[in-house]
C-alpha cells in the first residue's frame, strides 16, 4: 500500500498534492480532537463520561473512515 500512495504522490499536480495534504491535516484535526475529549478530563464539555467515549470514538472512526475513502482511488479518476 505504501508503493502505490508513493508512485500515486509522484504522479499527483500540484492542485492533487494540496488535497492530499489537506486530506491529512483534517485528518489529524478530527483524530486530534476525538483524543481530546476522550482524555483531557478538563474540556469544557457539559457531558456524561460514556457519551464523551462514545462521542470521542466516533469523531476517530470518522477520521480514518475520511482518510481511508480519500486514498482509495475514485471510479471518475479510473475512466480518464
């Protein structure tokens, strides 16, 4: 899988390469913050403990489901 994302990233223009790293940086944004409220015991949020897991897991699943659709290839880009 590395091989193909790194021959993918060579052929890529410049416009593919900032999706790509905007894919990323709003990956690590959602991963970052289901962290947050999973652990940090001090964020202001008004919630039960297990809806604050649940919320906290679902923003992390939601991240990799966002990273995982981003890098599979898409059908329009297969016909062109």
């Amino acid at each position: 899988m590395l091989d193909t994302f790194r021959s993918n990233y060579k052929k890529k223009s410049l416009k593919g390469r900032f999706l790509l790293f905007i894919g990323i940086l709003f990956f690590l944004i959602y991963l970052t913050l289901g962290l947050m409220i999973i652990f940090w015991e001090k964020i202001p949020l008004r919630m039960e403990q297990n809806y604050r897991y649940a919320f906290g897991g679902l923003l992390i699943v939601y991240a990799f489901f966002r990273f995982i659709r981003y890098l599979s290839p898409n059908s329009d880009e297969e016909e062109q």
